[in-house]
C-alpha cells in the first residue's frame, strides 16, 4: 500500500521521513520522531491529551494522518520553553499546581497556548470554553483555570 | 489503534477528486476526518483510497452571493463560529456550529463532512432542514443541486452518487423579520446530542409566523423534518397556547429509540422543550434581539 516521503517541520525543525498513509500524526511523534511529550490517551478524538498545533491551530493529532502533515508547521509541548526558560503557561502550571498526574497536561497546555493566541485576556467561561476539548480526571480544573490566567497574565504585561 | 493500509492522493483540484472518485471501487473523500479516521481506526470504514481534499484550496471560502450563503464545502466549524457574516445574519448555523464536537474537533472538521457523513446525530443536517438550504453536489456527468429535504435518505446514506463529491452548501440569505436559533441537550461537551433542534423562521408585518423550518437531531435514522408542526404554525399569531401545541406535534414527529443517553419518552419530551424554546429564541432575533 502507500508509501509517502513526507518533511514535516516540528518546533522549528524539519524532519523527513518515508511513512505509510495510516501513520497518525501523534504516532510520527511519538514512535517516529521519538518526541514523547505529546500523549496518548483516549485514542478516540475525546480526551485531548494529543493536542499539539498544526499550522497554529490545535489539533487532535490521533485525528489526523501524518502525511496530512506534510509541508506543514507542528507545534508540540517540547517546542514552549525557549532557550531553557519555561513558557509562561509551563510556569502557570506549577505556580497554579495545574497539574497532579500530570497526563493531560502537554494537551492542556497547547491548548491554552492557541486559546491565548487567540484570545490574550480571557474571561474564566472563555477558558472553560477553550479547554472543553480537554479532560483531565484529577485536578477539577480549578488550579488549571488559574494557571491560564496566570499565563494570560505574565504574558501581557511581557508585551 | 491503527487503521488498515490504504492508498492515498491528495489531488489540488476538485475535477481531479472526481476523477479519483469515479475511478476507484471503496475510495473515500478525507475532509475535516474527525469522524472518518475514528471509524477507521475501529474498522467501521475501510476505504480501499482516501482522496484527502484538504489541499483542494479554492473549497473553503463562506460568502453570500445573490440571495444565498455559499459556504465551500471544505470550511471548517471554527471558520463558521469565527465567520462575521455568519454571526450576523446567520445566527441559527452559528449556534449549531458553536456546539458541534468541542474547539480542537471544530479546528478540523468541515461542514461539509458533517452533511455528507450524515450521521443523524450529527447536528448541521437538521439545521439544513430548517434553512431549506441546498447542497451542490459535483461528479463526472457535471454538477447538481440537491434539496436538503432530498439528501438524508437514510442511517449514515445520502442521495450522493458513489462518485459524486459535495462541493458547496447554499443557505438562504435571511429576509426582514426572520431568525433562527439551535439549541442541543448533550450529556457533556464533545457527546452526541440526546436531542437537539434547530428552528428558523420568519415573521410577517403584523408580527405572524409567516414561514418556519423546523429540523430535530438524533431523534431517528435520519435528521428529521417536523412539518406537521411547521404547518400548524405558517400564518399564525405565535401565541403561548400555539406554540406549546406545535412543540407537541414535534415531540410526535421524532422517532427516538431508548439508549444510553435516555428513554423514548424522555427524548421526546426533550424535543417539545427544545422546539418551543428554539421558537421563542428565533422570535427574539427575528424582532431584533441577539
């Protein structure tokens, strides 16, 4: 069946590869390119904890093929700290404790990050809003909300 | 979860995806794919070829043009939730998009997957109902425009010809006076509706219900149209007493069958609730309000 050669440029650096067509794109990441930060949780485009962005959008990526992805822009949790310094949604989750397992955390974060893009001072429902694709079974979401607005916050007054 | 082998074109030009379609036994169109690859990866669907279309440009665009919303069939939820024109004058397809799935899901999936997949759960075909809006389908012997009242013919069936390809939605554009509005019961965000039901309408001079769509979701095998209750309220006041009688007349017109999400009896009286308060949200915008 198909084989395709693929470039797909993840936190700013190309990578090709020779790929079949029913590869997922959290499957490039993880098993190809062994960057493990973007997890695998539901399997079933519910749970969010594959979310990275694709050309500045979040995405689901057990919900999209790899060679989907080909020419294209990939943002994955290892690519938020710059220059070893935390991104300040990183830090908002441990200053807020926005986390306990710790397992929907990168999905949450890069889902947070596009919604910030997006919206750079949003309210508490627009946050609940913009993380509704996103479960995360311990915290409550309360100490996440917080680590958002603590994102939001750092990240206008650095503006 | 990985779905078995298959071939794949991700072809630029649409005269290509048709003839990719008509040449290939089992080929499928990839859209927005959040309901195909999920199938996929359960086996449900093993298309022998995805034509992924996500590179076919020029399918994207939402503009109105001569008396019609024409919305590519490639635009995505989040297009549509973002859309101004649609905000403003298309309030009835901003709410359903607006509850389709959750954000990450509307980055991706299209419109016009969500019409051509015709899950009856899915929420647009109902919204389509209610608008009477069209669907322009394209395939080798040139393009067609099909009735949305035509197009569910069935569980997850469609008029479509096996190579024919959904090019282009068309909604009406809104007259004076007319609004609309969709309004779901689901359990969580990203569930299936348990009901949903999508209303649009329009009012006369003197403030009578002088045209009414009325469309219910995951009620049936197919996205159903309640007509009976349509015609009880064309050319009439929209008093309480009114209202409440068509509200019945739909709950009658769904065909909900017990499941995890509720019983028979439970979703349909969810469908009289949702229709009579769909009806009064659409009588507010149609006066004016938001």
């Amino acid at each position: 069946m198909s084989t395709h050669h693929v470039t797909v440029t993840v936190n700013g650096q190309a990578h090709e590869a020779d790929i079949e067509a029913r590869l997922l794109l959290v499957h490039f990441l993880r098993e190809t390119l062994n960057m493990t930060g973007t997890h695998i949780g539901c399997d079933t485009t519910s749970c969010g904890a594959c979310t990275v962005m694709l050309n500045g959008k979040a995405v689901k990526s057990c919900t999209v093929f790899a060679v989907q992805a080909d020419g294209s822009d990939v943002t994955t949790v290892e690519g938020l700290a710059q220059n070893g310094n935390l991104h300040p949604i990183q830090e908002g989750f441990m200053e807020k404790h926005g986390l306990q397992c710790g397992f929907c955390t990168p999905g949450m974060m890069m889902s947070s990050v596009a919604l910030l893009a997006q919206n750079p001072n949003p309210t508490e429902d627009e946050i609940r809003w913009g993380i509704s694709g996103n479960l995360c079974r311990c915290t409550g979401y309360v100490n996440i909300v917080k680590a958002i607005q603590y994102a939001s916050e750092k990240m206008q007054a650095q503006e | 979860m990985i779905p078995p082998n298959f071939d794949y074109e991700a072809p630029t030009h649409v005269d290509d995806v048709v003839k990719l379609l008509s040449g290939t036994p089992g080929a499928k169109i990839l859209a927005g794919g959040q309901s195909l690859i999920p199938l996929m990866r359960f086996r449900l669907a093993q298309p022998t070829l995805l034509i992924d279309i996500n590179r076919v440009t020029d399918l994207s665009y939402i503009h109105e043009d001569n008396g019609w919303l024409r919305v590519g069939t490639l635009a995505r939820e989040a297009d549509l939730e973002s859309s101004k024109v649609v905000f403003s004058r298309y309030p009835l397809l901003a709410d359903t998009s607006h509850v389709i799935a959750d954000p990450l899901v509307r980055n991706r999936s299209t419109l016009g997957g969500n019409l051509a997949h015709a899950d009856p759960a899915n929420d647009h075909p109902a919204t389509m109902l209610a608008y009477g809006a069209r669907i322009v389908a394209k395939g080798p012997r040139g393009d067609r425009t099909i009735d949305a009242g035509e197009f569910f013919t069935g569980f997850f069936s469609t008029s479509l010809a096996p190579d024919e390809i959904v090019t282009e939605i068309q909604i009406p554009s809104p007259t004076e006076r007319s609004g609309g509005a969709y309004l779901k019961i689901e359990r969580k965000v990203g569930d299936f509706a348990t009901a949903a039901v999508a209303v649009q309408l329009v009012l006369d001079a003197r403030g009578f219900i002088s045209q009414i769509g009325i469309g219910l979701t995951n009620v049936g095998e197919t996205p159903i149209k309640a007509t009976e209750a349509e015609q009880a309220l064309t050319g009439h006041e929209p008093e309480e007493s009114l209202i409440q009688h068509a509200a019945k007349l739909a709950a009658q017109a769904a065909q909900p069958i017990a499941d995890h999400r509720g019983s028979e009896a439970y979703k349909r009286s969810l469908v009289a609730t949702l229709t009579s308060r769909a009806i009064y949200k659409a009588l507010e915008r149609a006066q004016g309000g938001r």
